[in-house]
C-alpha cells in the first residue's frame, strides 16, 4: 500500500492557515516541491494556491480532501528560502500566510501566468571557452568559425540572427561547443544597463573608506550595520563602494528605498556606476516588467535590484548584500493589506541568508539605535559632509504675537528676499498640501467638514475643489454657505498651494515651484519639476516632506521650515521622533554644495526640550533624549506592542467586539501583557467607518507573541468578530 500524500497549500484568502489537498490525478508525487503554484477547487472558485509542503499526514480525514487540479510550475516560483520567510514573517505579524504569499509575487504570477520572462535567447562563451584556443578545433572547422566569431564579441553574447549573418547551419556546431562546455546560453531580460561607459567612483574618504571596508570584511556572514551619516555625508557613495565589491565576487545586491519615482538621482547614478544589468522595481512598470525583473533576479542576470518595500521578496540566485536606505522611514511599514515592516524582515532575511545588511540614514529610527546601544548592529558614522560642505545652523523664529503674512515671518521673508537677490535657491517646508485645511463661514462660523470622517475638508483652490485627506471624499467647492446662504466663504490656514500663490506675487520675478502629492501625481512630473530646479530656471520651492527625501540641490542655501509644531503635541507617541527627522531631512537640503546654507525653522514653541536638544545639540541628543522618555513611559523600543484594530458602519459594534476580544485575552495572558483599551481611534469616524482599538504591550515580545498565536484563532471564531472589518499589527508604526 502506498504512503499517502497530502499537499499543504497557501491560498490567498484572510483566513489565517493553510489548506490541504490531495495531489492532482495522474501527476507522479515526486515531480511536486514546495515553492510550485496550483490551480485548486476553493469553495466554488478555482484559486491559484502556493505548495507549502508535502506531507504525508492529515488532520482531515481524506474522503473529505479535493484534489489540486493542475501543477502550474516546473521549478519553484518560491525558493525555499523565501518561503520559510514569508512563513516567518507570516508568524510573527500574524497575517494569513496566503495573502502574505500572494503579496510577495509579481501579480502575473498571482493571476496564473507562467513564470516565463520575456527573454532573448543569446549565446557566450563560458570561463573555460574564453581561456581556449581555435587550434583544438582543426578537426571541425564550423565549430572553429563559430568560436572565432564568438571569440571577437566576448564578453558580449550573440544572437541567433548574429550567427545566421556569418553561418549556415550553424545549430549543430554550437551545440557541440555547448557540451564541450566552452558556450553557454544567457537570456538578456531587457533590463537598465549602462551604454559600456561606466563612471569611474568618487575617491572617498576616510570616513567612507572605513565604512565600505567594515562592510566587505563581513561580506559572507550575518551582520548588520547602522550608516548613521550625517545629510550629505556621501552614504550613497558607501553602498556603490560595497556593491561594486559584491559584484566583483560574483554576488548580488538588494538595494530598498523608500520612493523611487521621487528620487531618480539615486537610480541615475547606481546606472551610471555598474555595468551590469540593474532591476529597478519602481511604480510605473507594467505587471510584465515586473515579472522579468523579478525572474531575472531569480536568473542571476541582474546584479542589482533597486525598489520599494515589496522588492524585499525579490528572489535572489546569489545574494550578497542587503541596502535599507533611509532606514527610518515610515514607507517600509506595509499599513493595509498584509502588514509588515519591509526593514525587519529584511534583516531577518540576510541572518538567513549569512549576508551583511546596511541600514542608511542621517536621522535613524529609536529602535535601530536602541539596537547599536544593546550591541545588536554595527554603527559606522560618517559625521562631516562629503563635499566639505558644512551643516547649515537651525536657528528658530519665535512666532508670538508675531505678524504673519500668508503664515511667514518677517524675518523669514526678509531673509529669503536676501538668499533670492543673490541668485540663490530657496526651499519652503510645509507639511500640508492643498490651499487651506479649513474652509469657514465668515457670517454663522459654519465649517466644511468631511460627511464620512471627524475631519475638515482641504481647500484645493487649484481645481476649485474641497477634499478629504482621509478618505478621498471631494465636492466642487459650493458657491455659498450651506447653513446661512452667506457668500462670505473663508479660508483659515495655509497649505503649499497657498504658500506658492503668496510667494509668486511676493517674488514675481523668480519662479515657484510647488512639490507635493497633487503637483507629481502626473507620471514624469517629477522629474520635470527637479529639472526645472537644477537648471536653476526655478528659485523657489515649495511643498512637502516629499522634498526631504534624499534630494540633491546644490543651489539651494536656504531652508524655511514654516510649522515645526505640528509633530510637538501629536496624539502619536511617535509623532516628535518623525518632526525631528523631518526637521533635519528637510534642513539638510541647505548648502549642500559651495555656499553655505541656513535654515529658520518658525515655532509658538521654541523652549519646548525635544525641540530645543534636536537645535542645540542635535538628532544624536534628541533621539537619546526621546530614548529616555520612551523608556520612563514603557513604550517600544522598551516594550513590544501590538494593536487590534475593528470598524464598522454603526458605532458600538467595534467596541463590541473589542471588549470580547479583551476578555478572552484577559483569560489567556501571562501576567506580563498589558491590555490598554478598548477605546475609539483618535479619529473615529472615517470613511464612514466607526474605529475602535485594543493596545497590547508587554516588555518582551515572547509572552505577546505567544498571547497572539492563542488569541487570534479564537478572535477569528467570534460571532462579533463576523459584523466588523477587524486587524492585528504587530509592532505598529503607529497607534492612530
Ligand atoms: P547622502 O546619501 O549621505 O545624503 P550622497 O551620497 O548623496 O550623500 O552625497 C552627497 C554629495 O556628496 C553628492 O553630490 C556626492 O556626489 C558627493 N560625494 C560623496 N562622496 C564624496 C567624496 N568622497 N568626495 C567628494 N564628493 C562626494
Ligand atoms: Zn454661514
Ligand atoms: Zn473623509
């Protein structure tokens, strides 16, 4: 009697566990791995699951068990590698393992296609075949002409129409130098290469010498390093210097950011660097460039791959090192769907893998210098700017009974009138888009308020247009008041349209540029606009924190940050480390070439003592500063937390379902975890949802985690749990 075979499947579904199934009828059991995708019966629907693995027993009895209905794959699309991360990953942020799994393939693959890139087939000769000599082949003049051919073009490879312009019959031949093992076959993916030419490296210094050095001592084993460089400090240049020697061992490099559309400089000049073929996974490919960057990475045919969070699941042929830059932000923190962080996983996959990762940022996350304090990464500081540029001084603008005009200073707007008349480049910081975050009747006080969320509609004067940041609600903007008819509409405070307008007629003669979600929501608008100011055709900037990332503008000497104090008092417990970040990011865009830069950064708070230690002594005593009150108030890095999370359309049942939720966990938690709610979200109502939270905190992650596994399956067995949209987070970014 044959041993029974059952395939365990990940099927992606919100249901946290896997499947079982027979295997298909009439494939031999010994062609099936782990890794493969199938077609299989789900309810009345036919899904394409993920092979988790091959069992031989079950928990269902097998009369009860379908059968998968065909095996999509030959070879794995999921390397057991990925697989047992994605497993790991799956695990500790307690998301369903098929979503998970589902989340980390390139979408053509999710929907079934074949995992078959769009490749051309071309030929080369091999290490041994390019040290031969034609003389060995006398005896068979065809497979000498071919390799001579071969012999001139190398290292390029050839194709077939190449061979066919010189050859007739040139198949056999070149099959016959195949088994000699001088030829092999490549399949170019159509990736970014350079034109041949390729930019010789800065000469670093010693700073960046000791760290590009520290990094490939380690190259082959599990380490991790915090690039704590100061903005400017040549970070960039580190990694290309690493990469280059990761490549020259034949590895391969996987590079995260943060945004790659809203800073093609970075890709440009890793393109400009590297001869090899670079995956760069960014927004705008279609879902068939993704999945040939995907599959090339998997072939080893791109040396680097460059992209956002998800390019964390990139299967690798030969991995060599990991690159987080701007490790601090909060984009690598997946926030819907499955919830991860694209930076933890990612260290967890280079311990596995026994490779060294990067962690890149001037202004690093608390926990990943709590994590350098406890020993755990490496710190290597660049602390002086590469170009000899010095770090301009912040110095604050005390806002009381100041006058404002369109929310600037006096002495903010007399200075920029200053850097202007110099022909210098200005930059104006606020975090507000659109034209003004309250629109007001002058006559009753009437407010436009969002009719879905606890929130104020944004003016955008632009498209004469009010809009819910929140959830997307928009109205054309109405003629008179609603409630009294009045036609004495107003509007209170200042976004980025409105700085522009203010500025374009202050400084007519220089141009304004405005940067911020709606000004870039055009493809190529952003590179349109960073022209714009590096041919210095623009003076002035304005716009959000998408200026803080990772910019280069060498003209630009002057920063004004226009409302530091949006970050001092908010509800989040994260809220002023991402103002400090901000604050530096932002003013490290200042004088980041020849002439010296200054930033005013205007405040109603200039002796608050966060603020005042991120000024006076900067990011390194701020962070230990917030470090100390994280630990006093028991909060993470201290303490691991997670938050449970319900909506629904009527307002009690998230409350309802949380409250149960508390009880069963009350009877399940070690004494350790901590249950903090349940209680409405700062913001209740959105998208007309009603939102409740559950906080768990505990000092140590085993016993939350270990509450979780527990809890969660009998959460997903709740009655009430079946009226709300509920979610786990674990380690969440933040609790609002
Ligand atoms: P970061 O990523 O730390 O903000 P970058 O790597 O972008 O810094 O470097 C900032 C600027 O300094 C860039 O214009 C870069 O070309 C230049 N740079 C980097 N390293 C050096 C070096 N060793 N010598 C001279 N200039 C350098
Ligand atoms: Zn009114
Ligand atoms: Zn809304």
């Amino acid at each position: 009697m044959p041993v029974p075979t059952f395939l365990r499947i990940a099927v992606p579904s919100p249901l946290r566990r896997s499947f079982d199934y027979l295997p298909p009828k009439g494939v031999d059991i010994d062609t099936l791995q782990a890794g493969q995708r199938v077609r299989i019966p789900f309810g009345r629907q036919v899904q394409i699951g993920v092979i988790l693995a091959i069992r031989h027993e079950s928990d269902i009895e097998p009369k009860r068990l379908r059968h998968v209905l065909g095996v999509l794959d030959q070879t794995p699309v999921l390397t057991e590698e990925l697989l047992a991360l994605l497993q790991w990953a799956s695990d500790y942020y307690h998301q369903p393992i098929g979503e998970m799994l589902a989340n980390a393939l390139p979408v053509l693959l999710r929907k079934g296609q074949p995992a078959q890139a769009r490749a051309e087939v071309r030929w080369q000769l091999t290490a041994s075949g390019s040290t031969a000599s034609a003389t060995e082949l006398q005896r068979a003049p065809k497979q000498a002409a071919l390799f001579t051919q071969l012999r001139h073009a190398h290292p390029l490879p050839l194709s077939a129409p190449d061979f066919a312009a010189q050859h007739t019959h040139w198949r056999p031949p070149l099959r016959a130098l195949i088994e000699r093992g001088w030829v092999e076959k490549r399949l170019l993916y159509g990736l970014s290469t350079s034109n041949g030419t390729v930019e010789d490296p800065l000469p670093v210094n010693s700073e960046q010498q000791a760290a590009i050095e520290a990094i490939t001592a380690r190259a082959g084993e599990f380490a991790c390093f915090l690039l704590d460089g100061v903005t400017g400090s040549g970070k960039t240049e580190v990694y290309l210097g690493v990469i280059a020697e990761i490549l020259r061992q034949g590895k391969q490099a996987l590079v995260l950011v943060p945004e790659i559309s809203l800073t093609p400089q970075t890709v440009a000049r890793f393109q400009r660097r590297f001869a090899c073929p670079i995956a760069i996974l960014h927004s705008g490919l279609s879902d068939r460039e993704r999945l040939d960057a995907w599959l090339a990475a998997a072939a080893n045919e791109a040396g680097i791959v460059i992209g956002t969070r998800s390019a964390l699941f990139t299967p690798l042929a030969q991995p060599g090192v990991i690159i987080i830059d701007e490790e601090h932000d909060t984009s690598f923190k997946q926030q819907d769907g499955v919830r991860y962080h694209a930076r933890d996983v990612a260290i967890l996959r280079a311990r596995r893998l026994g490779i060294p990762i990067v962690l890149g940022s001037a202004t690093p996350a608390l926990e990943s210098l709590l994590n350098v304090e406890q020993g755990r990464y490496q710190s290597l500081k660049l602390s002086v700017r590469a170009t000899g540029a010095a770090l301009p001084p912040i110095q604050t603008i005390d806002l009381r009974g100041q006058p404002l005009l369109h929310g600037l200073s006096k002495t903010l707007t007399d200075t920029l009138r200053a850097h202007l008349a110099r022909g210098e480049q200005a930059l104006l910081f606020l975090n507000r888009r659109g034209y003004a975050p309250t629109l007001c009747c002058h006559d009753c006080g009437w407010l436009a308020d969002c009719p879905r969320c606890d929130a104020r509609l944004t003016f955008h004067a632009g498209h004469q247009r009010l809009r819910c940041h929140h959830c997307g609600t928009e109205q054309v903007l109405m003629p008179s008041c609603p409630d009294c008819g009045s036609t004495a509409l107003r509007a209170l405070g200042q976004g980025t349209e409105r700085i522009e307008e203010a500025l374009a007629e202050m400084f007519p003669a220089v141009g304004v540029i405005r940067i911020d979600r709606d000004s870039t929501r055009r493809k190529g608008a952003m590179q349109t606009m960073l022209d714009s100011i590096h041919s210095g055709e623009k003076q002035l900037l304005v716009g959000t924190q998408m200026l803080a990332k990772g910019h280069h503008f060498p003209s630009v000497t002057l920063v004004g940050i226009l409302d530091a104090d949006q970050g001092l008092f908010g509800a989040d417990f994260r809220a002023s480390e991402r103002m400090a970040q901000l604050i530096i990011q932002v003013a490290g865009r200042a004088g980041r070439a020849d002439k010296p830069g200054q930033v005013l950064l205007q405040t109603y708070h200039p002796e608050h003592p966060l603020l005042r230690s991120l000024l006076t002594e900067g990011y390194a005593a701020f962070a230990a500063q917030a470090l100390r009150e994280r630990r006093e108030a028991e909060l993470p890095p201290y303490t691991a937390m997670a938050i449970l999370r319900a909506e629904a359309t009527d307002r009690d049942r998230p409350l309802g379902f949380l409250s149960k939720a508390y009880e069963l966990a009350s009877g399940l938690a070690d004494a350790s975890v901590e249950l903090l709610g349940p209680l409405p979200a700062p913001m209740e109502r959105r998208a007309g949802r009603f939102r409740a939270q559950l906080l768990l905190q505990a000092p140590q992650r085993g016993p939350l985690q270990h509450l979780l596994t527990a809890w969660l399956p009998a959460l997903d067995e709740l009655a009430e749990g079946r009226k709300v949209r509920w979610s786990i987070d674990v380690d969440p970014a933040d609790t609002l």
